[in-house]
C-alpha cells in the first residue's frame, strides 16, 4: 500500500476516539496535544482519561459503539478491546469518507499514525506502511539521538528572526539566501553547547547582512 504523507492541522476539529483503554489513552492524548475537540465513546476508561474528562479537556460518553455516533468528525480512531467492533467503525467511517485510523486490525483504517520524533516545530515521521513497526521504532530511535532538543530552540529562534528578514528584505532571492545561510549555520552547534548567547547573535548577524 502506498500511503499519502501529510501533517494536519487539528486545532479546534471535532475527533472521536473509540475504546477507554491504554491504546484509546494514546491516541486520545496525541490529538488532544494537537488542539483537537476530543470526545471518547466507551463504557469504561482508563484513570488518566477519567481526570481528563473530570476537567473537562475530553468530553465522554458512557456506551457502546453505534453509527448514530458518527456525525461531523474530522479523525476517528477505533481502538477499542475488539477487533470485530473496530472493524465495523471502520466500515461506518469510510460510508461516511471519514478518516479513520484502527489499532486492530489496522488494514481496516484508511490512515496510519507514524512513529514521530519531535523537537518543537521540528516533527520528523518514520513508517513501514504498516510491514515493520520495529523497523520504525528502530529508526526513531536513532532520529531522537541525532536530532536533540537543540533543533526546537533553533526553530523557535528562527520564527522571530524569519518575520524581521520578510518585513525588512524586499528582494526574495535575498531572503531565500540569508534563510539558507542560517540553516547552513553553526547555530544549531552552538546552542547544542549551550551557547545561546552566542547562537542568538550569530543568527542576528546573518539576518543583518542584507
């Protein structure tokens, strides 16, 4: 299977997540930490997802799957204890053109969610299609001990910088030039030493020679 890779924007969007157990938990908190609206279906729920619907974070509902469940949501993830209940929210979903993601058996989805590394801004996504998720795993692993945290601060470093070279440089070959030499810079290096300092007026200087 040849999958579509994308990054979506989820803040604010309606998400239905199926099942209260550990793998529901997961896939509850990844999209909650996206921004999305999440609304869980299952009879029973994990003690972490108990207190995130005590403070009103998820919304809960006490049941059993039903179509009727389905309405306007952006995502669902069926991740309930049964593959055969999966499925037919699989089924639902894709009557519906829905994105669906299924922890068991995971075919039935329409999409898969990647092994990540993420450092700030910086998200890096690893899959095997679905053939090796050790293979992933194995892969990210390396990812997060190649690409420290020291990415996210360059990231958000560059943000502020970013707008002051689009409002101050005119000419766009320019900008392309001076975003590239600070992407060619040592400025990650330096922070990974701890020299912010040093890092912040590096990165000043590129963006000043223009």
């Amino acid at each position: 299977m040849k999958f579509y890779p994308a990054y979506l924007d989820l803040r604010d969007r309606l998400c239905l997540v199926f099942g209260g157990g550990s793998v529901a938990e997961r896939k509850a908190i990844s999209l909650l930490d996206a921004g999305a609206a999440v609304t869980i279906i299952s009879p029973s729920l994990t003690p972490k997802l108990q207190a995130l619907s005590g403070s009103g974070k998820i919304a809960h509902r006490k049941k059993e799957f039903d179509e009727s469940d389905l309405a306007a949501e952006f995502i669902v993830a069926a991740a309930t204890n049964s593959a055969e209940v999966n499925s037919r929210i699989a089924r639902a979903c894709k009557k519906r053109n829905m994105l669906v993601n299924v922890a068991v058996p995971p075919e039935e989805g329409n999409f898969v969610v990647p092994s990540v590394v993420e450092r700030g801004e910086l998200l890096i996504a690893i899959s095997s299609g679905g053939v090796s998720p050790a293979l992933s795993k194995k892969i990210r692993q390396e990812l997060e001990t190649r690409y420290g945290p020291e990415y996210g601060t360059f990231l958000n470093m560059v943000a502020g910088i970013r707008r002051r070279v689009i409002s101050e440089v005119a000419d766009e070959r320019r900008r392309r030039e001076i975003f590239q030499n600070i992407a060619d810079s040592e400025v990650i290096e330096l922070l990974r030493q701890g020299k912010t300092n040093e890092a912040e007026a590096l990165l000043n200087r590129i963006a000043g020679q223009s």
